[in-house]
C-alpha cells in the first residue's frame, strides 16, 4: 500500500480530543470519566455522532462495547478492527484510550478521504471500562469480549455504593443477555491499537512508533487485614494489633519482593487503601488495600505474589492480625502477532517514520482482544512519559504519525 496516502486533519483531531476531554466529572484539565457515570455516557454520545457523521453504523451490545462500522466490499469478510477507551480514571488526562478511539475515526476518515475502498469491513472498537475504577477489574468489555470474565462472573459485581453492573448498564441503556457479549475466535481478522506510549523509551530515542510486542501480564489482589481497634489514648503499645500497621509493613514487603527479582520489569503497586474507622484517636482496626502487580513474565510475576502472601503470613503471627487475600485477577501476558508487528513497521517506514518493538507494560483491551483474534498494538511518544495524570500530553506531530500508521496498517490487512 506503498502508494496509498492517507490525509490526516490534525487540527480537527487535536480539537476532537479537546472537546472530549471537557466530558468529564472534573473541571479542566482534569478528566475523570468513570464507566456509566453522566460524562461517561455523554463522551459515548459525542464519539458516535462524530462516527454517524462520517457515514459509518453503530452496534452497542449488552454491557455497552461499541461496534462502529465502515463496509467493506465483502460485508460477509471478518473484519478488521481498531480501537481502544474513552473511560478515564479519576484525575486522568486526555488521551489514554482517547488517542486509539478518535485516532481510530481519523484514521478511517483520512482513508475515506484517500479514495480506498476497504475489502474487508473496518471496525472502530469503544470497548466499555477498560479502567478498573468502578468494578475493581480492568478491561471489564474486552474481558466478556474474549470470554475471560464470564456472564455470571460480571452478574456479581457491584461498585463501592453497592450497586451492580446489572442494575448500572441497564439503566445505561445497555439492555440483553450478557451471555451475548462473547465473541468467537476469529470473529476479527485482526486488531491493531493505537495508544500512547505510557512511558517515556519513545521520546526518549526520539522515535515515532513503537510497534508493540508483548503485554505485560497484569494482577491485582484485594487483602483485608483485621486486627483490633481502641481508644487511642488508653489503649497501651504492648497490647496494640493496628491494622494499619500491620498494612504498611505488609505494603513494604510488596515493594521489596518486586523490587528484588533482579529486573526493572516487576513492578508493585498499592494503589488504595481504606482506614477502618478512620477517626485520628482510633487505633484502626480494619484496613482493605488493593495492590497492582505487573511482570513482562507471568511465572515471576506470580513469584512476587507469592513472597508478598509469606510475608502477610509473618506479619499475620508476629503481630497478631488477620490477613486475607482476594484475587481480582492474573492474567498471563499476550503475544503479539508478527504479521501485524511487521505490518506496523512497514507502515510506519511508508510514513517515513522510525520505529522500534517493543513491550507495553500497561494493560490495554488488546490483552483480551487476543483471547479471538491476533492483535498488534501502535504506541505513540507522550510527554515525559506521563499518563493517568492531568499533565499527559502527545503532540499534533507524534498523534498524526500514529494515526497515519494505524490508518496504512488497517488499508493492508482489510484489503
Ligand atoms: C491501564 O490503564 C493500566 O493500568 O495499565
Ligand atoms: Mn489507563
Ligand atoms: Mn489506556
């Protein structure tokens, strides 16, 4: 598709990503934009007329991932698909997740604009809470996509006012059996997406495109430690079992455990905790924390796990507090497709535009995508490396790069 040249308008792009991220619980440039929240469902809203005006059709499907369309000439083909979030954890910026949905559009648009004529149908995919914020799990739409969340799995879950999934997408319009949200193994012939990097290699080496290989095998465990509250005058240190604590010290030897594999790809996170009674002259009694914990490799990954779960153990006797473990999840990593890594490549050297392989370390709906279909990833510069904060930034000329490339890369693989 040497010869092809998509036309990106940046401008519109770039203004694009402005106005979604006015969507939002926060005022600017703050974006939070938790799954059916108001912004939420508004941002949805706005995203599809923007598709509807670029002639394309829409399907939503019962817990609200979205399908918008372009045809091919062989309607009856798999097709190939794009796509990514527009969900935004609280204090986020304007685009993680943003960049492969809009991007995605512009993408299609500056191949409508070139004249091509896709054989196989293009789909631009908003997969629904990629972002963990409200049911604790990442990747809630691409996990029931690929069938690692099960229907009765999604049934249960409920957010932190007790209210469930069912109740939320139904009252966010997203009606039918979940049972219906599986898709089959091949039912796309292969999905690329485009996101920023996340990290900071790409502006680093002064590259472009980061062509991704791996994703980096994600988990998170909720643990409960109990101990014995009191008044915090009276009750005496030799008599004390402080929940909190006992946390911090179980919290360090997360830090320690993935900080001692011998390699910068483990990595730990407690990113919540939640103070039981959280009064200052009350010695806790209760503290729930949430950890997040990441290796390019499953098998070490685990391994941190493991070693954090025989620390709780000597923690839990030395100091006389109860610890339990829940896991959310632990996913094993995703290998990319070659076909689609090298399709990004010869995309990005078409654009005239350097790239590299890579791994993506953060977790993206492409890790479940791969579950039916084989997936690439295009990872794009952001500023300093910074994402899920309010200071993320790409700029115009690193964005349509990106988009140039998903757009050549969608032209060869739905030809
Ligand atoms: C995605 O947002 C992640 O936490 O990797
Ligand atoms: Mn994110
Ligand atoms: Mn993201």
């Amino acid at each position: 598709m040497a010869d092809l040249q998509p036309i990106i308008h940046i401008d519109t792009l770039m203004e694009e990503l402005k106005t979604l991220a006015g969507i939002s619980e926060a005022d600017p440039p703050v974006v939070t934009r938790v799954v059916f929240s108001l912004a939420d469902l508004r941002a949805r809203i706005h995203v599809k007329e923007l598709c509807l005006e670029a002639g394309l059709s829409v399907r939503e499907d019962a817990v609200g991932n979205t399908f918008i369309r372009w045809e091919g000439l062989e309607p009856d083909l798999a097709p190939v698909a794009t796509g990514s979030h527009i969900d935004a954890i609280p204090n986020a910026g304007a685009y993680d997740g943003v960049v492969g949905v809009l991007g995605g559009l512009e993408a299609i648009r500056s191949l409508q604009r070139a004249g091509y004529q896709p054989r196989r149908p293009i789909e631009l995919v908003i997969f629904t809470s990629e972002e963990p914020t409200r049911f604790g799990i990442g990747c809630l739409g691409s996990r029931m996509l690929g069938g690692v969340l099960t229907p009765d799995q999604a049934r249960i879950l409920r957010d932190k006012h007790g209210d469930s999934l069912e109740v939320l997408r139904t009252e966010a319009g997203f009606r039918g059996e979940l049972e219906s949200v599986l898709l089959a193994p091949g039912h796309f012939h292969a999905f690329v997406e485009l996101h920023i990097e996340q990290g900071a290699l790409l502006e680093r080496d002064g590259l472009a495109i980061g062509a991704v290989t791996h994703i980096a095998a994600p988990a998170s465990l909720k643990v409960e430690i109990e101990g014995e509250g009191g008044h915090a005058g009276a009750m005496l240190m030799p008599d004390r079992h402080d929940a909190l604590c006992g946390a911090s010290e179980l919290i360090l030897a997360l830090e320690a455990a993935a900080k001692s594999t011998g390699t910068i790809d483990s990595v730990a996170t407690v990113g919540i905790c939640e103070v039981f009674p959280g009064a200052v002259n009350s010695v806790p009694s209760k503290v729930r924390l949430e950890t997040d914990i990441r290796d390019t490799d499953g098998a070490r990954r685990d391994a941190v796990i493991a070693a954090m779960k025989s620390a709780a153990e000597e923690i839990s006797q030395r100091r006389g507090v109860r610890i339990a473990f829940e896991t959310v999840n632990a996913d094993p990593p995703a290998t990319c497709d070659p076909a689609i890594v090298e399709a990004v490549q010869t995309a990005a050297a078409a654009s005239g535009l350097s790239s590299r392989r890579m791994v993506s370390r953060a977790y993206h709906d492409s890790l479940f995508v791969a579950r039916f279909a084989p997936v690439a990833m295009i990872f794009i510069p952001c500023r300093g490396g910074v994402s899920h904060r309010p200071d993320e930034y790409s700029n115009p000329e690193w964005i349509a790069g990106g988009v140039e490339v998903l757009a050549r890369t969608l032209a060869q693989l739905a030809k």
